[in-house]
C-alpha cells in the first residue's frame, strides 16, 4: 500500500510524492506564444443565495478563439470558481482543486473548511507567481463557497488578486476585461437601485446578470456578451444553501423575454 | 529454515487460518446490482464499513479497520491521482484491484515476515449502462472474482457467504426496489450473524425480520447508493433505513 501523505488528505502533498507537478513555473527568457485571454466574470448576493455569471469568449490578442467556454466551474457540490486571465492556467487551477476537494472529502471522511478551500485558490495563485511576473500567466479568479460552520450554511464571496490575496466580499464581485464596465453598474445599483441586487428574486438576478454581460460586450471586445437572437446565453450558476443549481440557456432567455424591468 | 519450500507452504497455510480465525465474527457485508444503480450494506458497531472512493467507485468490507483503511486509502490515492494525471474517465476497477490492491494483498500474505491484511471486501464500479456494473470479491490472500450483475456477499465463512449470496440472488433482480433489497439484505445478514441454516431450515420471514431488526438495535447500519441516473460526477450518496421508511 501507498505510504501515507506528507499531509493527510493533502493532493498537493500527493502529487509531490509521485514527483508530479500541477502547474507549470518556468521561467521563460523571451517572449512567450500569444495568449488566450480576456473575460467578464461577476457574483453577487441575491435573496436566496450568491449567483455567478461569466460570458463565454475566449480571445487571443485581436481574434476571437471561441464563444463556447464555460467560465464557471462547478469545484464540488458547494464550491464555484470564476475564471478570469489566462485559461490556461486558469482551467488547470480549476482542475486541481477539484481533484483536491473530493480529495480530501473522501479521504478525510469529512468536508474542506471554507476558509481551507479559500486558502487553496490563494495557494496556487501564489505557485503561479513567476507566470504572473512574466505577464503570460496572470489568473484573477472569483470564488464563492458555502460557509457551513452556521445553520443554514451561509453563501459567501472571494476575490483574488494575481498574487494569491483574497477577500470576502459582501455584495458583488467581478474580474476581467469587461469588469471595469460593469463594476460601476453594479455598485450604482447597490446604492440607488429598487430592487438592490441583494434583494432581487431568482428571475430578476439572471435578468440583471444577462443585462450586465450585455453592457459589458458593448465596451470590451474580449467579452462574449448575450444575444438571444443568436441563442448566445452566458454561463450562469447558483449557489444557495442546498447547493449549486445551473441556470440553463433555456431558463435565461425565458427569464429575459419577461418584459419587467429588473428596476 | 523459512527458506526451505514445505516450512514456507506451512508458514502459508498457518498464516491463512490464522487470518480466517482473526476475522471470525466480522459483519457481514453485500452489494447488490439494480436497474438505477448499485446499493452497498454493512452493519457496524461504531466503525465504518461503507466508503466510497472515487466518482463511480466505493468500498465495503469486514476485517481489521486499519486494514480496511490502509487499502481505502491507496483506492483513493490511485483513483485521483489516474484521474488527474489522465481524466476521470480513465479510473477504472479492474485496473486499480487487478494491478494494485490484489498484488499487494498476495504479496502481504505471502510474505510471511510481513502482517498478512485482515481483511474481506466488495469493491464496486457504477458504469453508465446496467450490465456494465462490476463488482469485485477481494479476498485477503489477493484472490479476486468479478461479476457484472446481481448479489455478491462477503463473509468471514466461505460456505455460508456462498450461500447467502445464492438466496440473495434468487430473491434481488435489477428491477427490486431499494427499499426491497435492503430489506432482504438485512435478514441475510442476521441469518449469516447468527449462523443460522440456509436451505429449507432457513428461518421463516417474519423470523427474520424481527431478527434483524433486534440485532440491529445498538449497531449502525451503513447504506450507500451508486445512482447511475444523478447528474452529478460524484454518484456516491449515503442513504439511512429511515431515508428509506425501513425504522
């Protein structure tokens, strides 16, 4: 039988005993191949949870990669990262956290702490530090987890910076290219908005979030955006309480085509 | 001299009754194959029975539990460390038992200086398909069978596992309800804990029923369900008797 991790129920730990690497910190010496990049991911609190949203354009300087990537990953039955930068990078740090969660669940008989799982993302961030030095493999992630140390467990959300910080956020986040855009929005709404958006029911927080990635395309290039004419929706999920429910492009052009006003 | 071959086949044959005697009064445990998914069972007196290792993956035994929890573990350790390196899709339970966990089991038992594993286990892999299920017979000599469909038990007595399993198949088709299944599975297990006789002697059913639920009684029995219709990667859901209306 395998010799017991260094850290029990560490994958990290594990993958270093196989002398296996989960990202790449080389230094590169010159100029690295063009990167694909370029984002508008949010989340905030709405009436029953957190809802997280992200367009799903990939680009690669000037030309656009594709318009079918899933920026919101579903990390275990409590946990959603947001992926900003480099996908890269980004989609692999997605991939070992998921790997280390169940992970730990299983091995550990008992689920990651909040804060343990918010410290992970900050830790591979900090791994990454001579990609994001080099300016090729800079990842700006969003995180929203279940805080079950309350009854009932508590949604809550995280922003990092490329270095590994991380803070809690009590109404909204974003990151990205289009981010800038819609940061203004969302904090005009906080303050002056009826509904705010921590008050919006299911229905007008997918609306609300579908109007955001609207503006956002409208400023960035690199940002998809929504266009019910093409059947182009964006990724969206939400977190609550009793887990993680996917809005489906069908559910966010419905939610769209009711003519209320989000305020 | 170990070296010499009849003192090596003797120190084996001592080492296999010596493990059957160690594992004499371990609970029995089963796994049965439905059409929706596979159902695990173990009743135990504070330690875990059930776990589950991968996405389509779990484990029930009897035996030692730091035995039980070496082999989980180096389950688990293969099973992520396969589905990181290559994709989830590519853990598999042939692979993990047939070039992991049997090898070292044999090699533990065979090697007469090193503690054999005091253990008796049912590995299972959910598949998308019904048909496609395997379950795997790990025995602590390393020896192992697979079967893709229907009941299989583990039991600290071969003869009386052969025949627990034999009454379970005939009673638990694809098609029997979970509630079912564990019922039957349960006045199995009562028959095998109190040694009772398989055949025409066996106990009448409301015998049963009232045996297990009495034996029960200060015991904690483990379910788990492998749905093969969740729309989830993980499949592994724990299940109570009360989940299932059976106290």
């Amino acid at each position: 039988m395998s010799s017991m991790t260094p850290m029990a129920g560490d994958f990290l730990s594990l993958l270093a005993s196989q002398k296996l690497s989960p990202v790449r910190t080389e230094m590169l010496s010159s100029g690295g191949p063009v990167q694909t990049q370029a984002t508008t991911v949010f989340a905030f609190h709405f009436a029953d949870g957190v809802i997280m949203a992200g367009d799903r354009r990939a680009t690669a300087g000037n030309l656009i990669v594709t318009d079918k990537v899933d920026k919101i990953i579903e990390i275990d039955s409590t946990s959603l990262l947001a992926i900003a930068g480099v996908p890269a990078t980004a989609f692999e740090m997605a991939r070992v956290l998921q790997t280390s969660f169940e992970y730990y669940r299983r091995s550990q008989l008992q689920h990651l702490s909040l804060p343990a799982k918010v410290r992970a993302m900050a830790r591979l961030l900090r791994e990454n530090l001579s990609m994001t030095i080099q300016g090729i493999g800079v990842v700006a992630p969003l995180f929203a987890g279940l805080d079950q140390s309350v009854t009932p467990a508590k949604p809550q959300i995280y922003f990092y910076d490329p270095l590994g910080a991380h803070f809690e956020t009590v109404d909204h986040a974003t990151s990205g290219s289009g981010s800038g855009t819609i940061r203004s929005i969302m904090s005009f709404q906080e303050h002056y908005g009826n509904p705010k958006p921590s008050q919006m029911s299911l229905a007008e927080a997918v609306r609300f979030s579908l109007r955001l990635l609207m503006t956002a395309a409208e400023f960035d290039s690199a940002t998809g955006g929504v266009n019910p004419g093409t059947h182009t929706f964006a990724t969206i999920r939400v977190l609550r309480s009793t887990g993680i429910e996917i809005i489906t492009s069908e559910q966010q052009a419905e939610y769209l085509a009711r003519n209320t006003p989000a305020s | 001299m170990t070296e010499e071959p009849y003192r090596w086949l003797e120190a084996v044959a001592n080492r296999r009754e010596y493990v059957r005697d160690q594992l004499k009064g371990g609970s029995p445990v089963m796994a049965a194959v439905l059409k929706d998914g596979i159902l695990l069972l173990g009743v135990g007196g504070g330690q875990s029975k059930v776990f589950e290792l991968f996405d389509r993956h779990a484990l029930v035994g009897l035996g030692h539990p730091a035995d039980i929890e070496k082999i989980r573990q180096a389950a688990i350790d293969a099973a992520h460390t396969e589905a990181f390196t290559r994709a989830p899709e590519d853990v598999s339970l042939r692979r993990l038992v047939g070039f992991g966990l049997s090898p070292q089991l044999k090699n533990n038992f065979e090697q007469i200086y090193n503690a054999p594993f005091l253990v008796e286990m049912i590995l299972a892999e959910l598949a998308n398909e019904e048909g496609k299920d395997l379950l795997v017979r790990l025995h602590f000599d390393g020896s192992f069978q697979n079967q893709h469909s229907g009941v299989v038990v583990a039991a600290s007595q071969s003869t009386a596992e052969t025949e627990a399993q034999s009454w379970l198949q005939s009673l638990i088709h694809p098609q029997t309800s979970q509630v079912e299944a564990v019922e039957w599975m349960l006045q199995a297990w009562w028959c095998l804990i109190e040694n009772k006789p398989w055949g025409g002697e066996l106990p009448s059913e409301p015998e049963r029923q009232s045996g297990w639920r009495s034996a029960v009684g200060s015991k904690t029995v483990e379910l788990a369900w492998l749905s093969r219709t969740s729309k989830r990667a993980a499949r592994y859901e724990p299940l109570t008797l009360s989940d299932l209306g059976l106290v």
